[in-house]
C-alpha cells in the first residue's frame, strides 16, 4: 500500500485597482470660465494593490510517498488524494474543495467616458447678408439679401454653455438650500432634490476638471514552499511603469515579493530523533510516517511596503517523524491523521 504526507500550496489572491484620470473634453477652458487652475489634459494612471489573501492548499507531496508493507490485515484510509488519514481507522474527512482560479473583473464593457456635452440643442443659426443691385426709375438701389445658415457649435460655444448650466444649478441648489420656493410650503422631498442637483453638478464639473475611472482585477498565483526553507524572497509577479501586472520581469517593472521564513516550530524534536545514534538504520525507515509541521512567516511587500503579513502552519517545512513497526503487532491499534497537516491526532488501543 502507498501513502501520501500532505504539503501546502499557498494560493495568493491580489487585488489589484488601476485608477485612470480622463481629462475633460473641456478642460481648457476650466480656467476661463470656471477659474479653475490647472486642470488635468493628460491621461494618468495609478495601479494600487487594494488587497492581497493567502489559502492554503493541502495537496500530496511527491517527496513524501511511503509504501507499507506488513504480513497481516490493515486498513489505511485515505481521502481522495491519497493522502493518509488514518489506520485502522476511518471518520468522515471535511476536504476542502479546490475551484479552478482565475482573473475576475468588475468591469469589461468599455463606455465613453463623457456623454453631457451641452444642454441645448447641438446647432445655432447664423445669418449672412448680401446685397443686390438692382434699377429702380433709373436709380441704383442695393437691396440687403438675408441668408440664414445652420451651424454645428464648436468646442469653446459648448464649454461656455456648460459653464452657464453649472452656475444655473449652483443657483438653484442656493434657492433649495435657502429655502426660497415659490408656495409657502415646502416641497417634502428636498433631501432628493439636493441630491439630484448636486449629481448633476458633478457631472457637468466632470467636463471641466476630468474623472477617475477604478478598474478591479484579481489576480491569482501559487506557490509551494520547499521542505529545506529557511528563508527565502521571490517574485510573484511585476508591476510595470504602465501599471500592468504581468509574470515575467521587463526593464520597466518592479517586482511582487513573496518573503518566507521558518520559524523552526519542530527544531527542537527534529534533533532530538536525529541525536538517537544508536537505533539502526533499517529500524529508522520502518514504521508508519507522519509529520509535525512548523510555521512559517509570510510576508508579500512591493515597493517597499508591506501589503500582508501572517504566520502560516506549512507542514512540509516541519519534521517528518515514524511510529515504530513494532506498534502495529497489536491489532486493535487505531491511528488518526490530520489530513491537512499529516500529523497525528490520536492512537488508539480499544
């Protein structure tokens, strides 16, 4: 029979928000006619790591697959990764079930990012006038011709209307606030029609001053640690200067670190086991293996800054123990693993 020890596999969740600032179509001219001074022309964008979540997997170490072979009947339980669970002994086993990961947005639709340009309709009239000579009792008379012509307002007429209307809502944000109304009851929902006029004023402003348009994406990655850990710093991902995460190192990126480092939980007895010389060799591989895990801290900074810190039970950097074959003479003996870990959780003997 071939039995597993479990290891961990860290399931690193990133969330990551790029903030985009959208000047405003009119921009330019927020300082003509709003006085506002400087006002972004320029797209800018800013990624921020909102939040970063560490799972823990339990998966079959490759490094750690035993084989038991005894000349009477044993039960060794298992779950369904073939890891051990117990001998001579079985209890419904609460896995936890791995869903496949992948990169999840808030939005993927892409909308213009400005639609109230104006409050008015989109053209003017402009009128010429010409003149035609004409002989009237022997006398030149110049008649005026009118011509009436339908224009598309430019950029500057449109800012300038924009301005207006967001000084008409000020005006009658005042009025409300004020409470200056045409009967001497006021109206009961005011709290809406604040509300209302303020969104309206935001949107319009937004013409002038630009907007900050958030976009969330998670990102996930894994890592195993390695059973020799002591200390180690890795990427797991790089944020380049045009604020994109991707998995492989550029001349303009900046790595993710991951920092690991054992804590040594299971020093002590690992040392122990290892101080008794005077066992044998083939004694020391006989018997029933099991794991006493050790913590590990863990750490993910970027850019010199620390995101998450946390101490994680990691059983493949802990001590890997054997119960003596001489144990399992007994019949009646019951064993119960923990799964996740690989340690023992109880022997039985009734």
């Amino acid at each position: 029979m071939l039995y597993y020890l479990p290891q961990t596999t860290f399931e690193i969740k990133m969330t990551v928000t790029t903030e985009t600032l959208v000047p405003g179509p009119y921009s330019k001219y927020a300082e003509k006619y709003l006085c506002i001074k400087n006002a972004a022309t320029t797209t800018t964008t800013d990624v921020k790591i909102e939040n970063i979540d560490i799972n823990q997997i339990s998966l079959p170490d490759p490094n750690a697959c035993f084989m038991v072979v005894c000349d009477h009947d044993a039960n060794l339980n298992y779950n369904s990764k073939g890891i051990v669970v117990g001998y001579n002994y079985s209890e419904s086993t609460g896995e936890e079930v791995v869903e496949e990961s992948h990169f999840t947005r808030k939005s993927t639709i892409s909308l213009p990012s400005f639609t109230d340009y104006g409050v008015k309709r989109n053209f003017t009239g402009n009128t010429d006038t010409t003149y035609k000579v004409v002989e009237v009792d022997s006398v030149f008379q110049k008649i005026p011709i009118y011509n009436k012509v339908i224009i598309s307002k430019d950029e500057e007429m449109k800012a300038e209307e924009a301005a207006n209307f967001i000084i008409k809502i000020r005006k009658r944000l005042f009025k409300v606030l004020s409470a200056q109304f045409e009967t001497e009851t006021p109206p009961s929902d005011i709290a809406i029609m604040v509300e209302e006029l303020k969104l309206m004023e935001k949107r319009y402003m937004e013409l002038f001053v630009g907007r900050i348009e958030k976009e969330t994406v998670e990102y996930v990655f894994y890592y195993t640690p390695q059973s020799d850990l002591t200390e180690e710093k890795i990427p797991v991902c790089y944020i380049t200067k045009d604020n994109e995460v991707v998995d492989k190192r550029t001349e303009s990126s900046e790595p993710v670190f991951l920092k690991l480092q054992n804590l040594q939980s299971a020093k002590e007895i690992s040392g122990f086991y290892g101080r008794q010389t005077d066992l044998k060799k083939k004694e020391k591989e006989a018997g029933l293996f099991y794991r006493i895990p050790s913590d590990v801290s863990v750490a993910v900074e970027f850019d010199d800054f620390t995101y998450y810190r946390s101490i994680i039970c990691v059983p493949q950097c802990g001590f890997v123990g054997h119960l003596p074959a001489d144990m399992f003479k007994n019949k009646n003996l019951k064993i119960a693993f923990d799964e996740k870990f690989g340690s023992i959780k109880g022997i039985y003997t009734k």
